[in-house]
C-alpha cells in the first residue's frame, strides 16, 4: 500500500529556476492495486515515482509505503519497500557484471549485506528457474555479461531482478518506452503476469494511453503536479483512448496538436 | 641483467602488486581515481619503520602500516562524498597533505633500518640466499592477499561494491548504501597501499618520504598490463593479472635499466614509466582502430 498525502516537490527553492513539480497530490494505492499513471510532460508523473523511491525528497507532505513512513528515507533505506524498473534498460542493471550477479545484487535488495558468497549452489538454482520462466533461453547465459543483452532481455531480467526478493510496491517508469512494439508488448504482457501471480502493488508510469487503459486496474492523469483524473472500476471499463485524449485537451484547455504524440 | 637483480626486480614487483591491488579495488571496482596512494604508500614505510625502531613487534608495525593507510583512504572518502569534492581533487588534496604527515611520523625526511628486526629476520637465517628470502616472501603475503580479495569481492559485500562503481544509481536502488561502499573500498583499497610501504620499507631497510612519488602511475601501468595479458571479466582472473603486472613492469623496467645500449640511469625510472603508462594506454586504441580500417 502507498499513501501519499498533500506530497508537494519544489525543486530549486528560491531560485529564478524554481519549478514546483508536484503540488499537494493526495491519494491512495491499495495493496494489490496496478494503477497506470498519465500526464504530459511536466506534468509531474516521474517525479511522484522519483518521490515515492526516494531519489526526489519531498518539500512537503508524507509518503507512508505499508506501515512505514519514508518520507525522509533516502532511496537505499526504503529499497526492501520498493522494487523498481528503469525506462532506460542501462540504468537498471549493472552492464559490466553477469546477469547472475546482477540477480544476486537484486535478490539481496533491502537486506543487509555480508561476506557470505553472493553466488551460492541454491541461488543459482533459483535464478535458473526464474530466468528460465522468460522463455527467453537466457537460463543457460547466466555468466554472460548483462551489457551482451538487448534492450528487451534486460527489460525482462530486471522485472525478474524487482520480483526476486520481497516488496511493498513495484515502481515502473515507462519501462517498455525505450524498447521495439513486439519487445515492448512481450515486457508489458510479462509485467501484468508477475503483477498478477504476486499481487504486486504496482505504480507504472506509461505515455501510451492505450497501455494505461489496457494494463492495470485504476488511471491517473497528473497535469501540472496535479492529480486531474483517478478513474477505476467500471468507470474505467467504459473509457476509451478518445476519452482519454479529450480530458488531456480539457484540462490543458487547449487543443493538442498532435495526436500522435499522445499514442 | 645478473642472477640478482633479476631477483631485486621480481621482489620490487611482488611490493608493488598490494599497490596493484590497492590501484585495481579503486580504479576498477570503485571507479574513484584515487590518487592518495602517493601518499599512503610511504606513510606505510614511514609509519612501520618508526615502530620498528622503537621495538614494536614487526607484524604489528606492519599492521599499523595498513591502519594508517586505510585511515588515509577515508579522509580522501570523506571529502569526496560528505563534502561534494571531486575524487580527483580530494585525493590529491589527501595526498599533499600526507606529505607533511609522513615527515611528521618520521621527524625527518628519511629513517634507516640496519638493526632492526623485521617481519623478514625470521626468515633470513634458513639458509636460503636473502635474494630469493624476500621475494619467496612478498609472493607468500601477496598469494594471501588476492585470495583475500577475490573472496571479498564474490561476498555480497563485494557484489554491492563492485554495482557502487559500475551503476551507483542502480545500486541504491538495490538497497546499496552507496557511501559506505566508498569508505569501505578507499579504506581496503589504501591499507594494501600502506601495506606496501611497510614491506617496501622492511625489505630495502629503509623509508624515504620521497619514495611515493609515481606509486600510482606504476598501479595503474601494474593494471593495465595485467588486463592486456590475462584479459577475464572475472575479478579473480583480474586481480592475478594485476600482480603479474606488477612483476612484468619491474622486469621490463630493470631490463631497460640494464641495457647500456640505450644509456638509460636510474634517475630515468619515472619517465620510463610514464612513457611505459603512456604506450599500455595508447595500444590497444591503435589495435581497435587498425581492426576498424
């Protein structure tokens, strides 16, 4: 579960830069919930999830994730809360170490770390089957090193890496963005299979409407640090992209030019 | 080259290969280009050979060596990441420093160790020729160390410190406390600096605050060799080639030292071995491009 109340982020105080990215979002992730995040740019989507991981600190507010309040944790110490997926497949794995010792940095998320060996006999074991789970023939490439991967198979590996140890919530950053449709589909359909199997608390950030309406089980539309729209249930089922994209013209109270760029 | 100072140079190498390791945990693993090991290294030779000299049982002035390395390495950690100053600069500044402090501990630009027992005294009257007692030695003490090493660097610890340098960002993500990844590796990495010096000091019987100067050219050309002769994602492979690095350079640097042909002097060391660097880092970018052409 997450609860965000009156979350405001202003970065660059008193500055001639200063930008209030969020401002006074409230509301509330109930465990289990997938909930799709939207917004055009600036509207203050990653900087919810960068505030909720810990990496953007709120100026003011609280963030409580399950029982416990991280509003002034910095990212390390809420990490066995929070499992999260990058939009740059780079920036979520380690490209000069092996794919199973990315696992093991993963596995060993939010613990504290000894000198015990990080590649045991029955982590291996486990990490095999996992990777094998992907379908990906990745199982028998466990020593290669992750940079030797594409961009979709590390997408891949690093849902595995999120969903190995433990979460309150899982935090996805338009994590299929970067990658090819059929990459993109394959990493989605998997997110939504995990998320499911687990029933993982889950905030994904998306700027495809079409994968905000289809993935998930509740939307919400920030515009300008603003929470404008939280849709959910049957509400939900009866919205279509067209609705969604007439909202986004509403709230902006302006007309978008391009379409495309929404889809 | 005679019989001995082929030996000299094996045994200079096998000193040099903690610095090789120290240089590798920082430059490779850390990615913190750290350039306190200038000073570490004779604040290493200075520390043990004052408390050799007051009576301090060798084993713990070599130990105290490492400590005060290791201490070095966290004042360099700490003004880089409690106060934001770049690790370039707040090595150098650690390193300028420590050369006030090693003419401090020693109260005078050099000390001599003529009497004083060593780790080394033991070992000397075994009947084995003092040439091959130091270098047998140093490579006994540097086997220790790389198993030591590669052990840490498989722990989870390790992975942790090694994903600090590759991806830090990834890392915190990963629940990594960053920081103290950085104290811990800058620490580990200059007490095998320190240790070292205190063995560079205990085998030529002396420490000189001068002997410093280029310790890290020659860890990083110690490196750089190693990973062109045994190149290996593994770190274990890794820290070996490090250590025959270090060998490799000394051999290389005594026999162009003792070729007269090329009418090099001793006095010629450091720029051999900044043109020596200089090549190790220019080959294999001139290799890339011819198979680019």
């Amino acid at each position: 579960m997450i609860r965000v109340s009156h979350l405001g982020v202003t970065f660059n105080p008193g500055t001639p830069l200063e930008k209030r990215a969020l401002n006074g979002v409230d509301f509330t992730v109930e465990p289990g919930e997938f909930v799709t995040l939207i917004g055009s740019n600036g509207a203050g989507k990653s900087t919810l999830l960068g505030a909720v991981a810990g990496d953007v600190m709120a100026s003011e507010g609280s963030i409580v994730i399950g029982e416990t309040d991280v509003t002034r944790r910095a990212a390390a110490r809420r990490a066995g809360l929070v499992a999260r997926v990058f939009q740059d497949p780079l920036a979520g794995s380690c490209g000069t170490l092996s794919i199973e010792e990315n696992l093991a940095l993963a596995a060993a998320r939010g613990r504290s770390r000894g000198l015990a060996s990080a590649l045991s006999r029955s982590r291996r074991t486990l990490f095999r089957e996992r990777i094998a789970e992907l379908g990906l023939g990745l199982e028998n490439r466990l020593e290669d090193q992750m940079g030797l991967l594409s961009g979709g198979q590390r997408q891949a590996v690093s849902l595995v890496m999120a969903t190995l140890a433990g979460c309150e919530v899982l935090l996805l950053d338009e994590h299929t963005a970067a990658l090819d449709p059929h990459m993109a589909a394959f990493v989605l359909e998997l997110t939504c299979r995990f998320q499911a199997e687990l029933g993982l608390t889950t905030l994904m950030v998306t700027h495809s409407m079409r994968q905000a309406l289809d993935a998930g089980t509740r939307t919400v539309m920030l515009h300008e640090g603003r929470i404008v729209l939280d849709v959910k249930g049957d509400e939900r089922k009866g919205l279509g992209v067209d609705d969604l994209v007439d909202m986004f013209r509403k709230v902006r109270g302006q007309e978008i030019e391009d379409d495309a760029l929404l889809l | 080259m005679t019989e001995i100072a082929f030996w000299g140079a094996v045994e200079l190498g096998l000193v040099y290969a903690f610095v090789a390791l120290g240089v590798y945990l920082a430059f490779r693993v850390l990615d913190f280009p750290d350039l306190t090991v200038d000073g570490s290294m004779p604040l290493g030779a200075a520390t043990s050979a004052v408390l050799l000299i007051h009576g301090v049982n060798p084993w713990l002035a070599t130990l105290a060596a490492m400590g005060a390395g290791a201490v070095a390495g966290i004042v360099t950690a700490t003004l880089n990441v409690r106060f934001k100053i770049l690790h370039l600069l707040a090595s150098i500044l650690t390193m300028t420093a420590l050369f006030s402090i090693d003419l401090r501990v020693m109260g005078r630009p050099n000390v001599a160790l003529l009497t004083e027992d060593t780790v080394l005294t033991p070992f000397y009257g075994l009947g084995m020729p003092d040439y091959y007692v130091r270098p047998a030695f140093c490579f006994v003490l540097v086997v220790i160390a790389v198993a030591l090493v590669a052990w840490f660097l498989r722990s989870e610890f390790g992975l942790a410190m090694r994903a600090t340098g590759a991806n830090a960002r990834m890392a915190r993500a990963q629940g990594v406390r960053t920081d103290l990844q950085i104290y811990v590796g800058m620490a580990l990495s200059n007490a095998l600096v320190g240790l070292a010096g205190a063995l560079f000091a205990q085998t030529n019987g002396f420490a000189d605050v001068t002997s410093g100067v280029g310790t890290i050219v020659v860890g990083l050309a110690a490196v750089i060799i190693g990973e062109t002769l045994l190149p290996s994602r593994l770190v274990t492979i890794a820290l070996i080639g490090a250590v025959i690095g270090s060998v490799v350079y000394r051999i290389a640097v005594q026999l162009a030292l003792s070729a007269d042909v090329i009418g090099l002097k001793a006095s010629d060391l450091n720029l051999v071995t900044a043109v020596l660097v200089a090549i190790a880092l220019i080959l294999p970018r001139l290799r890339k491009k011819g198979r680019a052409a």
